[in-house]
C-alpha cells in the first residue's frame, strides 16, 4: 500500500499540468487531499 500511495505523489501526470498563477490554488488543493488521505491512512492504520 505503501508504494501505490507513494506512485500516486509520484504521478508523471502532476508535472503535466500547466505551471502558472493557478499553480498556487492548485497546490493547496492537493496538499489538502493529501492530509485528509494522510490523516485517513494514519486512522485506518491505528484502528488495525
């Protein structure tokens, strides 16, 4: 589980994607997905 979640940060597609005035809306989406999955996962992995 550990290496999917790490290819999904690693996704080539990310680095696609134009870089421009909307690169900082777009980086604060993704780091908000990325700790609501994180927090997600640290759950799931404490309740097991």
């Amino acid at each position: 589980r550990r290496l999917s979640s790490h290819q999904r940060r690693v996704n080539p597609g990310a680095d696609k994607r134009p870089k421009g005035t909307e690169s900082a809306a777009r980086k604060e989406q993704v780091l908000s997905r990325l700790n609501l999955s994180a927090t997600r996962n640290t759950m799931m992995g404490r309740r097991r």
